[in-house]
C-alpha cells in the first residue's frame, strides 16, 4: 500500500487562474442560457426569472439577489470562501454584461444550447469549488438549515430547485422549462460525479 500524497494548498496564482477560468466559463454559459430564454436553479435562477420578468439585466439583478447571503456565507464558511464568492460573483455580472457585445449567435439550436449551458457551467462550478469559491448563496442558506435542523442541504437546495422550476412553467413556455431541466441536470451530473474529495485532495 503506498502513502497517501499530502494535501496541497493552492497559492494565490492558482486561485486567481481558477477562479478567472470558472467564471469566464459560467459567464459563457449564462449568455447560451438567456440567448435562448431559458432557466436554471438556486440563486442564478432566482435572478434569472427576476430579470426576464422586469427587463433588468442579469448581471445586476444577479449581483443583488447574492448581496444578502455574504453575511451568512461569512459566518457559516469564514471569510475567505465569502471574499472569493463575492469576486466571482461580481465578475460574473460584469462579464455577462459583456459577451454579448462580442458572441452573437444567429441560430442556436435548444438542445444543444442546453446542454452545452449545463456542461459549461458545471465544469465552472467545479473549477470553482476547487478554489473555495462559489456563484450563489443558496447553498449557505440550505448548510445553515442542514446545522439548525439536521435535514440534509442536498435535500433543501433540490425542493427549491423544484419549487422555482414548477413557477416557471406558469410564467414561460413549458418547451424551453423542459430544456431548462435538461441543462440542470447536466450540471448536477457533473458535479455528482467530478466533485469528490477522495479524487481530488487540495484546498
């Protein structure tokens, strides 16, 4: 049997590498995701349905939909998970700001836009889990229910996931909600299978 390798710490380099690389690829994403007036869950979600219903952009509806949770995130995960998600955060709203100034599709099939949407930002979030980073505060809310209740986070962030996909077939058509839950699911999939400590030891 040999010796486990010890745990590394990424130094600010690598942070800075991974967290500029997970958002760009989330910001990626989102332009696919509202190119082709779809959803996604938790709090992105949230900003998404709020953004397309009062014609608000994204990037600003998304950043003051997260402002509240920083307070919880930095109680519950110290500060410098809170720090690194209020980067992400904030350069995610100014990049998808941007893109479309730069990225126009003429067509861009559901489907594909879908799943491309799910495989982009789940890769995204992983880089950025990696680095002890985030893109949304809903899943500091379901740790704090998970401590105070002892019902699992998994189990909160997925019956809200639920919750704000079921509004959003009597606010949008029923056809882009399915695809919706087609690019959820591919992001959940990527992150079931990919984000596991016992495959990847560093903080």
């Amino acid at each position: 049997m040999t010796d486990q390798a010890p745990p590394s710490t990424h130094s600010l380099i690598d942070d800075i590498q991974g967290i500029s690389l997970g958002v760009f690829l989330a910001s990626l994403g989102v332009h696919l995701l509202t190119t082709l007036g779809l959803i996604t869950g938790q709090t992105a979600g949230i900003a998404v349905i709020i953004s397309y219903l009062s014609g608000y952009s994204f990037g600003v509806v998304f950043f003051l939909v997260n402002l509240p949770f920083y307070v919880l995130a930095w109680r519950r995960l110290g500060r410098a998970f809170t720090i690194k998600s209020l980067i992400s955060v904030t350069l995610l709203s100014i990049l998808t700001e941007i893109i479309p100034y730069g990225m126009v599709f003429t067509y861009l099939d559901p489907l594909l836009g879908a799943v491309t949407f799910g495989a982009l930002t789940g890769v995204a979030l992983l880089v950025l889990f990696r680095h002890n980073g985030s893109l949304g505060g809903l899943g500091v809310v379901a740790l704090l229910i998970q401590d105070t209740t002892g019902f699992r986070a998994g189990w909160v962030q997925l019956i809200f996931d639920l919750c704000l996909f079921g509004l959003a077939f009597f606010l949008f058509d029923p056809t882009l909600v399915l695809y919706s839950l087609l690019g959820a699911v591919v992001i959940n999939l990527i992150i079931a299978i990919n984000h596991r400590r016992d495959r990847y030891v560093a903080t």
